[in-house]
C-alpha cells in the first residue's frame, strides 16, 4: 500500500492536529473534548484534522457530531482501511498549521502534553518525539516488542530515541511538507526527517491505560516494522548512489570467486608447466571448478542491479525535478 503526499496548502494557522481514527466510536467524544479543553488554553490557532481510516463501527457518526459541537474540526474518511501511514499521509497533505503534531485516537497519548511538544518546537528542534517513559501496556505483546524495534531502529538509522512508536510527535510543516510516506512508514519520520538535515530531540510524555476498545496493533507488526527499516536504511544511505550497496554485496561473493578461480589456474598451470601433482586432487573435485564461477556469476548479477538502480534514481530525481539536496536558508550581501 503506498500513500502520497500532494502539495501542501499555505500555512494560516498556528498548529495542526493530526488524528488517525479505526473503530474507536467509544474514544471519540471524549478525545473531542480533551482536545477543544487542551489546544483553546494555548491561545494560538489550531485546526484538528481526524481521519477515519474506513471504521467499521460508528466512529464516524461519532466524529461529525464533535465537529459540531468544537470548532476548527476538519474531517477525513477513507473508503476502506488504507492504515495509518496512509491516514497520516492525507492529514499532513490536508494541513495548514506551521506545526503539526500528531497522536492516537484511543487516548492512550495526552493532549495536555501538546505544549511540551511545543516548547521543544520554538527552542529550534524539528521534530519532538514523545517517550512513553512510564508506559501503561502490557509487557509481552507490547512493551519487549517495541524495546528490540526502538533499539533495532536506532542503531540501523543512527538517530537514537527511546520510543519510536509513540504517535505524539510535532513536526515544522517544513520537514513533513517534503516527505513521502509508503507501507508503515510513518514511525520512521524522524529517521528520515534526519536525512534532510532536521534536527530532533525527545520529551518524556503521559501515557494512559486504554480505557475502551481494543489495540490494532499486536507482536507480528515487528516483522513488517523490519522489512520497512530496511526500505528507510537504503533511503538514509543510498538512495543516491545504490550501486555503492549492490556493488559492496558484489564484491563480497566477487572477490572469494576470483581468488578461487586463481588457485584452480594457477594449480593447472603448475601441472602443465612443471609436472608436479601439487593441487591435483582439487582439480578434479568439482566444487573449486564450479564454485568460483558460480560467486563471479554472482558477483555480475549484484553489479548489474546496481547499475540499472543507478538509472532508475536518476530517472526518478530528473522526470520530478528532485533535487539531491534540501537547501535550510540562504544569505548574501547587500544587493546581491
């Protein structure tokens, strides 16, 4: 399942709430409260868009219902359950906020930590992550699982935090203005905001016991979590030069399979040349004949994908007009 982001609209408010909702119809009035109490203390503008990634139940009659009663409500639903990364795709699409924060539906994240998020935004951060430091699920399911993802991701990205998977997060429209989201992507935004020159730092927040419905998510979502973290290393690394990892892989079954295919020429070219039996049991085993062509085989096949991965980057950065690079300001001289 990919997602796009299309151009985002000018900001002309203060902050963006951006809210993906599935089957929490029980949750919804009451996030529709704590949100209104939370964001019209802050005496700035705000919107808050909630999108219903194609609810089964009554969440969106739910959801029109406090757009009715709470101003600056902005309302998104899905055909059919697209997922969170999709619903978080179309809510910074449809933001106009300067900030745009986001969080979960189930109450489990607190609106009232939203000014924390926000002091971190005006110190010069570009992305807040919450960190659920006294977290209020249950240990096996929850808890390990997202202990080994946290620790995977941050060694692989190199941007260390201690909770990817919290929700509540602020974002400068800049940084989620220019990302793409695919898959599951949305908890790496902070690696790949890093990979664009933001900067990031991390709060520890409140974190509630799920009062009603159900978690969606369970302990095989590490196994896509995984496959998606390899898809965010290429892009951290070499997204603009892939043959530097196909050709490392190609080197690595390249060079054993050229040493190799040197012993067997060289063993054949001592019995050839000076009669010695040295090395002639080896020749005739077929694993040193059939090996080393096998590993440079290998090796040419790695170099190719390399290659043609090269056309398709430059393909895909020339037909968009995409840069390689972000540019964060410009300055000059007097007339210049």
């Amino acid at each position: 399942m990919t997602s796009q982001i299309a151009s985002p609209p000018e900001a002309t408010c203060n902050i963006s709430v951006v809210i993906p909702v599935y089957n929490e119809e029980e949750n919804v009035p009451l996030l529709a409260e704590r949100l209104h109490a939370a964001l019209s203390r802050l005496q700035r503008t705000y919107e808050i868009i909630l999108v219903d990634d194609g609810s089964s139940d009554r969440t969106w009659e739910k959801l029109v219902e406090g757009a009715r009663r709470y101003p600056n409500f902005r309302l998104i639903r899905f055909r059919r359950n697209f997922g969170q990364t999709a619903a978080m795709s179309a809510g910074f699409s449809e933001s106009r906020g300067e900030v745009v924060i986001t969080l979960d539906a189930d109450l489990q994240n607190d609106p009232d930590d939203i000014p924390l998020l926000l002091e971190q935004i005006e110190k010069g951060y570009d992305v807040v992550s919450g960190w659920r430091k006294d977290r209020k699920d249950t240990f096996i399911n929850r808890r390990l699982p997202s202990m080994v993802a946290n620790a995977l991701i941050s060694k692989i990205t190199g941007v260390y935090l201690h909770d990817y998977g919290c929700t509540l997060k602020a974002y400068r429209r800049e940084v989620v203005s220019k990302l793409r989201l695919y898959g599951e992507m949305h908890r790496f935004i902070p690696a790949l905001a890093s990979w664009i020159g933001g900067e990031i730092t991390e709060v520890a927040v409140n974190h509630h016991p799920r009062r009603f419905g159900k978690s969606k998510y369970g302990i095989s979502r590490i196994f896509r979590v995984i496959l998606d973290l390899m898809t965010v290393k290429f892009l951290l690394r070499y997204s603009t030069h892939p043959i530097q990892m196909f050709g490392k892989i190609g080197l690595f079954f390249g060079i054993p399979g050229f040493l190799m295919l040197a012993v067997v020429l060289a063993m054949h070219l001592s019995f050839l040349f000076f009669g010695t039996t040295f090395g002639a049991g080896l020749i005739k085993r077929p694993f040193w004949v059939i090996t080393p062509f096998m590993l440079m085989l290998f090796c040419m096949q790695f170099i190719s994908m390399g290659l043609l991965a090269e056309i398709q980057i430059r393909t895909y950065h020339e037909s968009q007009e995409k840069p390689t690079y972000v540019i964060r300001e410009r300055a000059g001289s007097a007339g210049s």
